[in-house]
C-alpha cells in the first residue's frame, strides 16, 4: 500500500484539471482536439476562476513528484429548491473526477473524491451529492456510498454547445 497524499488544488492547479479533465473526456470517447483547443482554453480560465471561490467550489489533487498532478477530483455547491426528501437549499456536484493511465489501480481517486466528499459533509451546507458515472466508475461511487438514483438524466443540447 502507499501513502496517498491529498491535497486541496490551489489555482495555480488550473492548468492540470485541465489536463485529467481531458484524459477523462478522452477515456469516454470524446475528440479533444489538438493542445490549443478553444475548449482547453475556456476550462482553464474556468477552473482558475472557480479555485478562487472557495466556499462553492473544491478540488482535491494528488502528485506525484516527478510527474506532477496524476489525480483530482472537483465539486461544486449549487442552489436548488428543497423538497420532501431533503430541505437543504444547496446541493452539491461531484465531477472531472480522473487519474493519468500510469497511476491508476492505486486508491488515487478514491482518496481524492473521499477529500472531496469531507468538504461537502463538513465545509457546505449540501444536502445530497450528485454525479454522472462512467460504467468503469460506478462501483467505486457505490462503494463509497452513492445510490442511483430513480430518473436517468436526459440532456437537451442548445445551439451554443
């Protein structure tokens, strides 16, 4: 077993959630373009300025030191109308969660998405975590305690996508 240690990206980590948010598209079968892809360039201005909201938005790295980032996983905390089964106003995102090839098998993930989870349950007033797995993993977000839930998500598309 080796020692994992997580911490709390900085936004100076912008540039590498990039990165694992790009071998994770990749590894769902998205084309993601060459280096300087528009959408490169959006999500790390989009990363760095959500890494200095603190308060609504989280992300959890591992490194490696002679790799750099090879693991993270990223939250964020958004408004929503409380119903029967939660009252909670504020409900939490659990996404870009990714580990590079060479390290994966190794508790990685999983430790940062359990930092990440720590936040949400002590630092937010979240009621529920939501998520959209991959076949590859859903056992883990079950192990950890995620149920699925009883309406599949649709998504509409608009022009601008």
């Amino acid at each position: 077993m080796i020692d994992i240690h997580v911490r709390r990206a900085k936004p100076d980590d912008a540039e590498s959630l990039v990165h694992l948010r790009g071998l994770m598209l990749a590894a769902m079968g998205d084309d993601l373009g060459g280096p300087d892809a528009p959408w490169r360039i959006r999500a790390q201005a989009w990363f760095a300025e959500q890494l200095a909201a603190p308060d609504r938005f989280a992300a959890f790295v591992v490194d490696d030191p002679a790799f750099g980032v090879v693991a993270g996983a990223a939250g964020d905390v958004h408004e929503h109308p409380p119903g029967p089964r939660d009252v909670t106003t504020l409900r939490g995102h659990l996404y870009n969660v990714s580990t590079h090839p060479d390290f994966r098998r190794r508790g990685l993930a999983r430790a940062c998405v359990g930092a990440l989870m720590e936040w949400f349950e002590h630092e937010t007033g979240v009621g529920q975590v939501e998520l959209h797995a991959t076949d590859e993993g859903a056992d883990l977000y079950r192990k950890l305690g995620f149920t699925e839930s009883r309406y599949p998500t649709l998504r509409f598309r608009t022009t601008r996508a």
